[in-house]
C-alpha cells in the first residue's frame, strides 16, 4: 500500500491538544464502555462494528488524483463517449472476415462482423472478436531484439539489408497469403532479388485437394463452396462449420439451409462421416463415426452407388459392410443433382479425386 505522512484527526480537541482530550486519549471509543468495563450491550457492540466498518471504507476510498486535459485543438473524428466504427479486415493464417471495428477516443474496444460483406456477411469467429485483446498486451515486445539484446529498427534494417546484399540465397516463408496487398509487396521484394524465392507452408495441409484439382480441373486451387445452394451435404472429416478451409463464410451458408421461415418449408439434409467428433458432425442430422481407414473406402462406396444410378462403371475397391444411411445418403444426392456438396478433409489426393 502507498505510505504516506497524512495526519487525520478526531476533532478541533485533537488538532488544539486539549487538556481533557489528552486525558482520555488511550479510550479509542470514549462514548463506549472500555475493556475494564464489565457491561456491555448488543447495542454497543454493533456501535462499535458500525464506526469500524466505516473507518475502514473511509481509508479504503482514497483514490489516486487523475487529472483530465481537455484538447488544446480537438480531432474532427473524436468526441468523448461517442464511439467511431471503421470498416477494417481481419487476416489470419486462411481465416478472413469483414469487420467493423468500434473504437472510443481512438482506441479499439470491440470487433464485430460487416454485415455488407458479400464472403462472411456479418460472421465473425471468437478468435477474431478476442484479437482486440492483442493490442493491450503488457507481455508483448516493444522493442526488436538482436542476439537477445534491445535495439532499434534502424539498426535492425541496415544489418538485414546488409545481409541480403551479400547473400544471394534469400527465402521468405510464409503461410498461404490471401491478402493481395501482401502478396505485392512480396512479389516487388522478389523481383528486386532474382536469386529470391517464397516458400507457403500451412500447419494444416490442402495439398491433396490442390493436386486432385491440379489433376482433375488443370489448375492447382481451392474451390469456393456455396452451402447456402445445396439441400444434400455429405462430409468426410471435413469440419466445415470449425476448421476447414472457410468456416466463419460457411457457417453463414450452411445456417441459410438449416431454418425454416416463410417461402422456405424444407431444410438440408447433412450427413457427416468422421472419426473424431467436430462441430460440424454435432450439428449434422446423421452423424456415422468412421475409423480413419475407412474413409477412402466409403467414398469410394458412395461413387459406386451414384455411378450405377447413372450407368457409369464403377471403381474396382474393397467394400465395407453396413455403413449406415450410405445408400440413403446416395439416393438424395441423386434426386437433388445440382443442388448437393459432396466434401472431403482428406488430405489424401486420390480420395480428393473421387470427391
């Protein structure tokens, strides 16, 4: 606690030394009965709680002086108390949303979702509502670092930019970029260093359904899925509505299919063939758990079905026995051709390709 030489005292008696006063200074509560005294009542017994408690408060209650400096010439945009919204982007990794960021006196306070996004329209995950906290990290470095000493940014810059002049073996790795404006200036950095070169590396891996797609469609790319369109869904451990590829822009299309309002009588039909449990297989309507070997075979299963319903050979696989609502899942994807996903999160290119 804060020491200080602040003096308090009772009364005019105190601050003048008067002589009776004095005399009974050793009685903290003169008007009640000392400890000598033999009587006492309930009555003086919560007297004395009461002055204690509110001696307590008292002391309790000092606060520290603040004080507030008006603006000497006040910003267009800043009114105390009045919050300002800024349209903004979030960019993490392959997570991506619109935002609207609400700020009070120019600091951030709130991220919420845009609802004029045509991608995520208004959705937003806890991980991107919880960035804010990462400006008002205390733990956070202030300063760079070189050899675990602090430093400034220009010696930080002239020793890198003296590095990449004499070596001609540069590498920038990065996750997956999906922001145009960082990608340009990574590719000005390249071309200013022809021996440079850009090395994408992802904790979670889509290099299957990029070499499926390479194989299948001529160029190395991730689809862009519409849920909103499709009244049969099939997923093979493609957690969809938690981790896969989009999910805070699929959670928006896959909710448009799941409610019942007005013109719209008929929700989709989700199956969702997993190992482990994921948000997506709690929210599905038939949830069969799979073991991890299995999968390749069962989606090979369901291309059989669907190619014996349109008279197409089939593919030569092992089968597995009495994989539940497999055949019923075959037949809605084939009465609502068109209007169906089939999605795998394999990461397997020849299962990508059956998909």
């Amino acid at each position: 606690m804060k020491n200080d030489n602040k003096r308090y005292w009772k009364g005019i008696e105190e601050l003048t030394n008067d002589p009776e006063f004095i005399k009974n200074a050793h009685n903290e509560f003169p008007e009640l009965p000392n400890s000598e005294s033999k009587e006492s009542s309930r009555r003086d017994f919560l007297k004395m709680m009461g002055f204690s408690l509110a001696a307590a408060s008292l002391a309790a209650c000092e606060a520290p002086v603040r004080k507030a400096i008006p603006y000497v010439i006040k910003p267009m945009d800043v009114d105390p108390s009045i919050a300002n919204y800024y349209a903004s982007t979030y960019a993490e990794g392959g997570n991506y949303c619109g935002i609207l960021v609400k700020t009070r006196e120019g600091r951030p306070i709130k991220i919420a979702g845009n609802k004029v996004s045509k991608i995520t329209q208004g959705g937003v995950s806890a991980q991107v509502e919880a960035s804010v906290l990462s400006l008002y990290d205390k733990e956070r470095l202030t300063d760079p670092l070189a050899a675990g000493a602090k430093t400034t940014w220009e010696e930080v810059d002239k020793a890198i930019a003296a590095r990449l002049r004499s070596n001609g073996q540069i590498r920038i790795i990065s996750n997956t970029i999906i922001s145009p404006t960082t990608q340009k200036a990574i590719n000005e950095f390249l071309a200013a260093y022809p021996g440079a070169k850009h090395i994408m590396y992802d904790p979670q891996s889509y290099s299957g359904m990029l070499e499926a797609n390479a194989q299948t469609m001529g160029q190395a790319m991730l689809p862009s899925y519409d849920f909103s369109k499709a009244n049969t869904i099939v997923s093979f451990s493609a957690d969809f509505l938690g981790t896969w590829i989009s999910p805070i822009e699929f959670n928006k299309q896959y909710s448009k299919t799941r409610k019942l309002r007005k013109g719209k009588k008929e929700m989709s039909r989700h199956f969702q063939y997993e190992s482990n449990l994921s948000l997506t297989g709690a929210n599905a309507d038939y949830r069969i758990p799979v073991k991890p070997s299995q999968e390749g075979l069962i989606v090979g299963q369901l291309y059989n079905l669907l190619a014996a319903k349109a008279g197409r050979p089939s593919l030569n696989s092992k089968v597995v026995e009495n994989v539940a609502h497999l055949e019923q899942a075959a037949n809605e994807l084939w009465a609502n051709q068109g209007k169906s996903l089939v999605v795998s999160g394999s990461n397997d290119a020849a299962v990508q390709t059956v998909v």
